[in-house]
C-alpha cells in the first residue's frame, strides 16, 4: 500500500486500474483510496485474482465479470468494468495459461474470447471504452526479450495473440503503441529471479486498449520503470510496472 499510495501521489492519474489484488471485497483498502480522492470499485474473494478500478472524475455502474454472470457463481475474479468521466472503462486479468496445451492454456483461450464476445454484447466501439490490464500475452516477438529464448511458452504463442487480435479486431487500439510504433525492447513485467530486471530480461504484457474516440486523443504514453526498482527493500515493487496513457483532454 505504501507504494500504491506514493505512486497515486506522484503520478496523480485520474483514473487507475489494478490487478492481482489477492483481496476480499471487505479487505479492499477504500478509505486509504477516498483519502486520496479517489473512488473505488473492486472485485475479489481473496484468492490469487481480484481486480480494481479507482478514479477521481467519477466512477458510476461497477460490474463484476462478464456480462449474463451472476457474482456467485464467479469463481476468478478477473474482470470488473465501470463507467469513470465519460469512458467505459474495464480493468481485466487474463490467466495465466501456464503450459501450452494444458487446460489452463484452454481455459486462458476461452476467456480472451468470453471478453471479445462481452464487448461486443455490452458496448460499441464507437463508445469511449479502455480495456486495461494484464493481459500476459505479448503482442509481438519485439514485446519479448528474447523471442527464442521463449519459444513455446506461453505469452507468445500463435493461439494467444491470435485471440488477443480478436479482442482488438472489436474495435480497439494498443494505445502504448500508438505513441511508441517502432519501440522495441519496452517491457511491463520482469520475473523476480535471476535478476532478470536489471538484465532487460521482460516482457510488455499490460496494455491499455481503446477505442477510437480515445485513440485519437492520445497524447502520452509510458511505462513506469522506476517504479520496479526496490528489490531487497522493505518495501520491494510489484514484478509489473505502471503502464501510463495521457488523453489530449
């Protein structure tokens, strides 16, 4: 929290999608958040998921999953959306897929495509819409480190970006790209070991896509890198950095 809480304090942005909570609803730090201007909305059961979204322009209509699926019935929490200043916004934690073929990589292929088929019931993309969060997919070899290095694994393979264009081909942008069309060597996430982060070793598996009422106003973009420092600290970061988008208004 301490982190989370400097970093708000310092990057002020208006509004902020997070993942991988491991909280419960009632854990949910809300106060912490409202002190700092901030309305909240959250989606967790204390497990190894749980999803959020915060914003200081408003946050109206919170829904938990996908659209038609009840809240008990919801096992992983790994969706939520909200309505925040005008834009539809979704904070959303893609598995994990563990091994390709497995039937975790299954169950990760189908939920890519429960969201395709969630946006494409319960929006337009004509609509203000940000689709955010970890997707762990990385959209292209130059989004890897070293794509030979990974070759087979998940995050990469044909299956999972196919489906991640899927997503896209409802009508949204890579806004980092937009802003950074021939950066390479840009990542989001380091594993922990090996020191992999002060050896480039990453990939860019957060996005932020949008829609065209939003790509066109993009005026920034950035991921965070310094906010991953502090290994060995008392405080030691998340292994993602911030990914960051300015909209021209």
């Amino acid at each position: 929290m301490p982190k989370v809480e400097q970093w708000l304090r310092d990057a002020q942005p208006d509004i902020l999608c997070m993942q991988e909570t491991k909280l419960t609803d009632a854990a949910f730090p809300t106060m912490a958040f409202s002190a700092l201007g901030y309305e909240s909305a959250h989606h967790g059961n204390g497990r190894w998921n749980g999803v959020a979204i915060l914003s200081r322009v408003g946050l109206e209509d919170a829904k938990p999953g996908f659209v038609g699926e009840e809240l008990a019935d919801i096992e992983e929490c790994r969706l939520l959306t909200a309505n925040c200043g005008g834009v539809r916004v979704a904070s959303v934690y893609v598995p994990n897929g563990r091994e390709v073929g497995s039937e975790f990589y299954v169950a990760k292929l189908e939920w890519l495509e429960r969201l395709r088929r969630d946006l494409a019931e319960s929006c337009s993309p004509d609509q203000p819409i940000a689709v955010c969060g970890d997707f762990n997919v990385a959209p292209e070899d130059r989004d890897v480190w070293d794509i030979k290095k990974v070759h087979g694994a998940t995050h990469v393979s044909p299956e999972e970006r196919e489906a991640l264009e899927r997503v896209k081909a409802f009508g949204l942008a890579d806004a980092f790209r937009e802003v950074y069309p021939e950066g390479e060597k840009l990542f989001s996430w380091w594993d922990y070991r090996a020191g992999d982060f002060h050896q480039g070793r990453g990939m860019r598996i957060d996005l932020v896509l949008v829609s065209e009422p939003l790509r066109k106003r993009i005026a920034y973009a950035l991921i965070d890198r310094e906010s991953r420092k502090g290994m060995g600290s008392d405080q030691p970061p998340s292994d993602h950095a911030p990914v960051f988008v300015d909209f021209a208004d």
